[in-house]
C-alpha cells in the first residue's frame, strides 16, 4: 500500500540525508496511502545552524522558484529537523494546510 512501510522508510532517507548545516529545496510526492491522492510537496530546508547569508539566498531565491512550479499543494518550510518528522508533514498535507 502506497504511504505505508516502503514510503515511509524512503521518507526516513530522505530526512537522515539533509545536510546539518546546509540548505535544500526538494520536491517529492508525498504518498499518503488507501485512496488518498499523493500531493506534491515542496521543501525547504534552512537549518539554524546554515551561514545567515545562505539562509537569506534561499529565502529569496524561493519567491522565484515557486511559481515557476505547477502542482505543488504543500509548501513546507523547515529550520529543524524535527519540524520534518514523518507523522508532522503527513498530518499536513492530509488536512492540505502549509507547514
């Protein structure tokens, strides 16, 4: 079943593999499992411990990125690796909110 075990052991990758003192933007189908529609979820990661200039580059680099993306129906934004625990960012994009 799609959101089960097998998407949640690639979304656990997903977050062991983010830099702890580096930014990224990552798109990834968020799969949500049963009959729910997988959302396209759009991240950024800006960690506390990331250089503020690279922090500031990124904050205004994503105002232009985004509407050059269709489909995107989560924006999640993230300074702590916390904040992008499976069950967080699955309870959100089932209610379809912005984290």
């Amino acid at each position: 079943e799609k959101g089960s075990g097998e998407f949640r052991d690639q979304y656990q990758a997903f977050h062991n593999e983010l830099p702890r003192e580096d930014c990224r933007y990552c798109i990834m189908d968020f799969q949500q499992g049963g009959d729910k529609a997988d959302k396209l979820a759009f991240f950024m990661w800006c960690p506390d411990t990331a250089p503020i200039k690279l922090k500031m580059v990124y904050a205004s680099t994503r105002n232009t990125l985004l509407p050059k993306l269709e489909g995107i129906h989560l924006k999640v934004e993230a300074n702590a690796l916390d904040e992008l625990e499976y069950d967080e960012v699955a309870a959100s994009v089932a209610k379809g909110s912005k984290v």
